[in-house]
C-alpha cells in the first residue's frame, strides 16, 4: 500500500482528514511530526501515514510547503498518495485568525510574513491562505488529490470511500467498518475545525462550518482580501 501525507493550509479540516488515516488498522499515523521523528518511526509493518509534516528548521521550508520534497520523498519512498486539503478561502480566513494573530502560529509562513504584521489581520489571514494554495500546493500539483473540506462535511462516508478505493482497500471489511466509525464522528463532533488533536482556539459555535464568514468578515473585509484570493480560489472551483 502507498504511505500518505495530507498537506493544506491550516484550518482546512486537515486534522480531521488526517484522523480517517490514523483509524485505519493498515496504516501508522504520524501527526505534524517532524522530519526527523518521521524518519525514526519504528513501525516498520505497516505503511506510514502523515499529516502536517514539516523540518523543524524554518530555514528549510520552500515557498508554501514546510519541508523540500526531495528530503520528504527520501522518507518516504514511492508509491506514496499526496492529499491536498483545501477551504473555501472566506470561511478559512475567518478560522485562521486566532493563530495568525498569535505571532502568526501557522506555518508554512510566508517570506514576507513580519512584514505583513503590520496590515490589518484579515489581510495576514488571506495572504497566508493564498501563498500555501497557491505556491505550495504549485509544487506537489502534477501528484496532489484534492480533497474539499466541503465535501468532507457534507458527505464523510462518500469521501472515505472513495479514498479506500485510491489506497487499494475497497473490500477489506476492516477498513470499511473504522472509516465508518470516523464519518460517523466527523459530523458529531463539536466542532469539525476541532479534531481531537487541536483543542486549542476552540470557539463555542459550530452550527455553522460551510458560509460562515458570511458571520464573521464584513463587505469591507471581503472587498479588502479579494485581490489576494481570488486566482488561487478560482484554481480549486471557488467563486468568490
């Protein structure tokens, strides 16, 4: 079987989408580990799947990914599966605040990111949404499948069979039943942007996960942030 890695930009349900690889008994699941401590995984029986990896050196992540691909092949060797998650960039921005405010908590950061302290933070949220959706994900496009936090949402079960089928484990009954248990967690829990690793920022409200910046950002930071997102959203099938 392949080993996985989920790449996107933070709070695009990554962690969640993580989690549907880490209940399955096949795989050997490695959260945000860095690159060091994915290269000394001694689980050697299974494959290993990854979300969030990333060199523990800034210095070392290139334009968008945290990490440059040849060092992250060089553990993980082929066949590998490269799951991009991506959000609508509105509703993304909105989560993205609290970490990015947090002396911008989310990386990959882009070159720039000290500079752009000194906008107003939804321009900070949007610029650093763009640069990983549009740089980063530039890099691992040829070999990446899109996975849509809306679609996840909307139809966990659907997506999860549809990822069985990619990994080769249509018909293995093990599979099925704890990817079951996962799609049945995902919409019952109190918040889809809170996966059971990242209780942090936890907000009280999540009645709302898909058009909720319809809440939370204003016309005016709509019109402020568009410039910024606009190609990289048009690029995933989102019309803003």
């Amino acid at each position: 079987m392949p080993s996985v890695v989920v790449l996107g930009c933070g709070r695009s349900g990554t962690s969640i989408f993580g989690e549907l690889f880490d209940a399955l008994p096949q795989y050997s699941y490695l959260f945000e580990p860095s690159l060091s401590d994915l290269a000394a995984a001694d689980d050697l029986s299974r494959p290993l799947a990854t979300k969030g990896p990333r060199h523990h050196d800034e210095a070392r992540h290139r334009d968008g990914l945290a990490f440059a691909l040849p060092e992250l092949f060089d553990i993980l060797p082929a066949p590998r599966r490269i799951y991009w998650m991506v959000r609508h960039p509105l509703d993304c921005i909105s989560s993205l605040r609290p970490g990015i405010a947090a002396n911008w908590s989310h990386v990959p950061r882009p070159a720039n990111w000290r500079d752009l302290q000194s906008e107003p933070l939804v321009i900070q949220c949007a610029a650093h949404w763009a640069h990983i959706n549009s740089a980063g994900y530039a890099q691992i496009a040829d070999r990446a499948r899109v996975v849509r936090y809306e679609d996840v949402v909307a139809g966990p079960m659907s997506v999860a069979t549809q990822i069985l089928a990619d990994l080769g484990l249509a018909d293995d009954a093990d599979a099925a039943h704890a990817v079951a248990i996962w799609a049945a967690r995902v919409n019952d829990n109190p918040g889809i942007d809170e996966a059971a690793r990242q209780t942090h920022w936890l907000t009280t409200d999540h009645s709302v996960h898909v058009g909720r910046w319809r809440e939370n950002l204003s016309a005016a930071e709509v019109a402020a942030v568009r410039h910024l997102i606009d190609a990289p959203a048009r690029s995933f099938g989102y019309l803003l």
